[in-house]
C-alpha cells in the first residue's frame, strides 16, 4: 500500500484548535502554543498506536469512546466489517457492485496529480472505499489517511470539521460517503479547501436519494445543485450520478421490506434477488437520472474565485423545466 510513513506524517500534525506546531511525547502531543487549550500535557493521548488530534471540548467524538475502540481494534485485529462485505465475492458482487464510477474518477484524479510524490489525504478513511482501491495500489501518490476510530489504513484519529493539518499542505483530497456523517458539511469542505495546495483535486461521493444509514450519525442528503454549491469554491471537472434510479428504487424496496418485516436480512435477501434493478439506470436519460440519483459525485479543483447564487441557479440540468 502507499501509505505515508507515520514518522513523516507526524511533522506534518497541527494543533485542531490554533494550528500551532505539536510537541511530542512518550504517550500523546499536546499543543506548542501556550495561550492554547490543548496546551496542556497529553490534550491529544495516544489510543494504542494511533495519535488522537481531536478538540474533544469542540467535538462529538468522546475521548472515552475513541481510546476504547483503538483497544478493540488492536485486540481483534482489522476492524471488521458488516453487510455485504462478509459474503462470498459472487453473493458481494451482487448486493455491493464495484463502483465503477469512482473508479473512473479516481483513475482521472490520479493522471491529473503533478510531481514525484504527490500527498492525497482520505477523510473517513477507516475502510477502502468502493472503486477507490487504485489510490492505494499507486506507488507514486503518500496517502494519509484519518477517521474518527483507527484502523490498518489509518494513520491518526481525527474530527474533519477540525483536520489537524497545516494549511496547503496537501495535493488531493478523497471524501467518499463521509459527508452524510458529518454536523456541519460546509465546515469539512472549507476544511478541505484550506489544506489542499492551490489547483489540488477533491473527489467526493455523497448520498442523495438514500435512507438512514450508520444510526444517529447520519445527517444530510444533496441533490446535484445542492451538492455543486457544497463545493462552491472548487472549479468543477466532472459531477453526475453515482448510481440512478434503479438502484435507487432498490434500496427503498429492500427498507420497505425491512420495514415490513423488522428484518434487515430479509430486506438484504430481496435486494439480492431484485440486484438485476441497477441495470436500469443505464436505461435512464442523464436529465433524469440526476433528479432521481441514489447518489452523486464532484471531481474539482481549489479555486479562489466562489460560484455565486445566479450561477448556482443557471447550474441546474435535471429534467424539470421552469414555466
């Protein structure tokens, strides 16, 4: 994998709160800057090997929870998985397709990177996302990789309304379904903007027409323009539907069934035998697939210059006409 070497992305870490320079010790950092909070001593523990940059006064994330998940991770090993991602590869390929889509953008995303050693930072990386899978394979590109809890692609835990990195530091950016999770979208994606280099790339995939998922922690959906204005501050290379209709239509029906039957593996079993419904979104035309999508992507570029209210109106290509 081209993960970034911790020793290396250490140099790199800021305080969440003030951005100051960290200070290093045996069990934790804290914050170098004396007017600073997280000035004092292990302000940022470590949880087992992973460094915990996180404004605890300013976030969600609980220290308790975080230091407590590390240790099951570490105890059992690879933070497992659920759903689909338990099954035999032909019952996966099924219920949870390659993204193809995401692959095709990563794949432009990787081409348009610039230099010997390009750094590409994965926001909620706790997992390798679907179709993403080439930024690791890519021994040219540093990955680093946070997320609220550790794991073997992660580096540091960290909140992304605060990412403890210093400003332009970073060539790309990769946030698949992450900010859905997050309270304040706008916050994580100012955050992302401040960190990328100028003219660095952001690949985003975020739910549209989709039902709760991940409990408690699931907050926001985007329709296209929604979504373009989101990243108003990025030039846009390329945007559009993740998955259409048809997989959107699937996924009511597999929660309808999970409603019906207070089963979620039941609803799962009738997404499974209805699986052929996916194919139907290459039937649907591109104006109303993006009225009607499951989910959407944004490929950009860091711009300084924002996309203001007439633009973000005139944006709007789905199928419903104004009269």
């Amino acid at each position: 994998m081209a993960l970034a070497e911790s020793k290396w992305i250490e140099q790199l870490l800021v305080c969440p709160r003030c951005r100051s320079a960290l200070v290093a010790k045996p069990d934790g950092f804290n914050c170098s800057a004396p007017a600073c909070p997280c000035h004092e001593p292990m302000a940022f523990p470590m949880a087992r090997r992973w460094p915990v940059l996180v404004d605890f006064e300013r976030s969600v994330v609980d220290r308790e929870d975080v230091v407590a998940t590390a240790d099951r991770t570490d105890a059992a090993g690879p933070r497992p998985v659920g759903g689909a991602d338990t099954l035999p590869a032909p019952l996966r390929r099924i219920l949870k397709p390659p993204n193809r889509v995401a692959a095709r953008n990563i794949d432009l995303l990787l081409r348009s990177l610039v230099g010997p050693a390009p750094t590409l930072l994965v926001v909620g990386g706790a997992t390798v996302g679907n179709g993403v899978d080439a930024i690791y394979r890519d021994p040219r590109v540093q990955v680093i990789g946070f997320d609220i809890v550790g794991s073997p692609v992660t580096q540091f835990i960290a909140d992304a309304h605060q990412i403890p990195l210093p400003s332009a530091s970073v060539d790309a950016v990769l946030v698949q379904a992450v900010l859905e999770h997050v309270l304040d979208p706008d916050l994580v994606v100012a955050e992302i903007h401040r960190v990328l280099k100028p003219d660095g790339l952001v690949y985003a995939e975020t739910p549209f027409l989709q039902q709760v998922h991940a409990g408690a922690h699931d907050f926001t959906r985007y329709t296209a323009s929604g979504h373009r204005y989101l990243f108003r501050w990025f030039e846009e290379l390329a945007a559009g539907p993740v998955a259409g209709p048809g997989t959107q239509l699937l996924w009511s029906i597999d929660h309808l069934v999970r409603g019906l039957t207070r089963s979620p593996l039941a609803g799962r079993a009738v997404r499974g035998l209805l699986f052929w419904m996916r194919s139907v979104d290459r039937l649907v035309a591109p104006d109303y697939a993006t009225d009607d999508a499951s989910a959407l992507f944004f490929l950009g570029r860091r711009s300084e210059r924002q996309l203001t209210a007439q633009e973000i109106v005139a944006y709007y290509h789905g199928a419903q006409v104004s009269t």
